[in-house]
C-alpha cells in the first residue's frame, strides 16, 4: 500500500465558471487558471501521482503546453489515474478538504462524490470529500480563492489479496 497527498489553490474571478469535482456551481465567480482550475480534481490527480513518486501535475500537464488551455480536469484525473493503474496499482479510498468561504458547497458534495468514483472506477463510499470555511480570515476567508486538499491510498491488488 501507498499514500498521497496533495494541496492546490486557485483565484476566484468574475467571468469565470466556478467547477469543483467536475460540477458546475452556480456562482457569480469562478477559479482561474490555465485549465478550467477544478483545484479539488487537480489536488486528487496529484495525489495519485504523489502515491507512486510520479512527480506532479505541472509536470506532466505544463501550463504553458496550448493543449491544456481549459482543459477538462477530468482529463487530467483519468489520465494521472492511468499512470498509476499502469504501474499495477487500483486506489483504496480518498479522503479530501475543500477550503471555500463560499458558496455553499453541501448541496453540491455527493454529486462531486459521485463523479468522481465514476471516473475513478471506484465505490462512491471510497470518495471521501469535506468543506470548511477559513472563517474569514486571509484569501480563501476574503472570498479570493479555494483551495483543495486530497490524501489517497493505492494498493497494488494481487499483494493486497494475499492477506485477505
Ligand atoms: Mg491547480
């Protein structure tokens, strides 16, 4: 078995869609970035990356490469969840924070957990996902930006079922 962990933040803008966990939130901003800055699906990506030493996301997806301008960041998941599939590994579970001052983000949780297993190809109930606020202090607290934080565990399957 082997761990993640990774932590990204991006700007909250005007004229900006505001994606977290591959949902569009109705909101009057939305984070900036050279992809469409979904900060909780690139802190999963990059955990998963992190979990086998496989450097991090910006290296494998430059953001001055034209071909990741906007891109989809489920794209950027399932292509990162490739890698580590490749190397013989299946994910466990993934436990994550959001740190948003707003909007609301409980409406909104189960339908990021339950896309994000989709793309996974896992259980929802191994999609762990959180939110809190900064309690208006500093940037995320200002309403400025979010940040997103996710720890995985991945497992290569046939030593993990020898112990089963
Ligand atoms: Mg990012």
């Amino acid at each position: 078995m082997r761990i993640g962990h990774s932590y990204d933040i991006h700007r909250l803008e005007s004229n900006r869609d505001l994606i977290l966990g591959g949902i569009n939130i109705p909101y009057h901003l939305g984070l900036l970035g050279h992809s469409d800055a979904d900060c909780l699906l690139h802190a999963i990506a990059e955990s998963l990356l992190g979990s086998l030493a496989l450097g991090d996301l910006g290296t494998h997806f430059p953001d001055t490469d034209p071909k990741y301008k906007g891109v989809d960041s489920t794209i950027l998941l399932k292509e990162s969840y490739d890698l580590v599939k490749k190397k013989g590994y299946t994910l466990g579970n993934l436990d994550c924070m959001i740190y948003c001052e707003a909007p609301k983000l409980k409406p909104h949780i189960n339908s990021m957990r339950d896309n994000i297993a989709l793309l996974l190809e896992t259980s929802v109930d191994n999609i762990s996902i959180k939110a809190t606020t900064f309690e208006k202090l500093g940037p995320i607290g200002n309403n400025q930006a979010i940040a997103s934080e996710c720890t995985c565990l991945v497992y290569k399957k046939e030593k993990f079922l020898k112990y089963l």
